[in-house]
C-alpha cells in the first residue's frame, strides 16, 4: 500500500477521487434497484445482471474510499446519494447512456496530473466501465 503523507495529495485529485466516488455509490444504487424490480418482474437471468454490475460498481467505489484513506483524506458521507430514476423496460438505452457517462468521468479524470497509484486505480475501472458499456454486464474487477 503507498500511503501518503495527508498533505501530499493535490487537492484537486481528492475533490476529483471524492466526485468520483459519489457517481460510483449512484451508479451501484441504480443496478440494485434493477435487481430487485427484475427479482419482482421473476428474471432471475437479468437480476443476476444486475448484481454482477452492482458488485463491480460496489467495488469501484469502495477502491476509491480505499484510496482516500491512504491519501490521508475523510470519506465524504454518501448517505444522502439515492438511486436515481428508472425503468426495467428501458433499462438499456439508459445503462448505457449512463455508461458512458461513467467512461468520461474517468477519462477527464485521468488527464489531470496525479500520483502513480491513483492512476493505476482510476484506468483499472475505467477499463471495467468500458466492458459495462460493451457488454452491459459484470464481474470485470479483481478481487
């Protein structure tokens, strides 16, 4: 683990880690939402769905408060963050909207200039949004 000295992390790397993670927290809340309309609806097929993009998204933003952590930086509070609207019918047009949405985020974040292993960290989850956005399915983090 590279822990830093709390005053070493750039500002704006913790802002951009702390916006981050609350777009992850949203984006976990929404494929759980879907899973339990799914589990409703009795797709067990597509609630698998969703968990697995839940599981993956719950894991995005539980390395970014890892990360915070180790930078010396107080997790924001999410409690606040509700899963936002949507609709089992439209599911996919609006998953991968929000996708790709996802996708920008990492990739502006990444033109900023920050330390080695915040990077590895944010271009190992942009490359699992982009599988979302592909295959709008999970289970592309390592454990």
């Amino acid at each position: 683990m590279n822990t830093l000295d709390p005053g070493a992390a750039d500002a704006h790397v913790l802002e951009m880690l702390q916006r981050l993670r609350a777009a992850e927290k949203e984006q976990a809340l929404y494929y759980r939402s879907l899973a339990v309309e799914a589990e409703a609806a009795g797709d067990a097929a597509l609630a698998q769905r969703f968990h697995d993009l839940h599981a993956d998204e719950q894991h995005h933003l539980s390395r970014l408060t890892a990360r915070l952590l180790e930078l010396g930086a107080a997790p924001a509070d999410l409690a606040a963050v509700r899963a936002p609207e949507r609709s089992l019918a439209e599911w996919e047009p609006d998953a991968r909207r929000r996708e790709q949405d996802e996708i920008r985020h990492y990739e502006v974040a990444l033109v900023g200039g920050m330390d080695a292993e915040t990077r590895a960290i944010l271009e190992q989850i942009l490359e699992s949004e982009r599988a979302h956005a592909r295959e709008l399915g999970g289970k592309w983090m390592p454990a």
